[in-house]
C-alpha cells in the first residue's frame, strides 16, 4: 500500500495528513496533526522554510 501526506502552512495553523491508499483506492487516515500558530512567523526567509528557528513548527 502506498502512503500519502500532505502539508499546509497557512496563516493560524500548520497542517500534516498522511495516508494510506487501499487496494480499493480509498485512503485510510493515519494521522492527522494540527499546530496552532503563528509561532513559525520567523521561519520565513526569501520565500522559504529555515530551519534556523527552533520555535514549535520549524
């Protein structure tokens, strides 16, 4: 089976959903995590994610 994620940086939360597609080609949620935020605001820079802040979703 293969397994799926996807991740959505927006502007109050940080999202990540992973599954896995079936046989019958359903997904099965495996897990479904949300961040409040903006606690990432400074891990920005040029348009991208840096790991230079440690601060909760960096």
């Amino acid at each position: 089976m293969q397994k799926i994620a996807a991740i959505d940086i927006g502007s109050n939360a940080i999202r990540m959903i992973v599954g896995r597609v079936t046989d019958l080609w359903e997904v099965e949620l495996l897990e479904n995590i949300r961040l409040p935020g903006p606690p990432w605001a400074g891990c920005f820079h040029n348009g991208e994610i840096t790991g230079n802040d440690h601060s909760a979703g960096c």
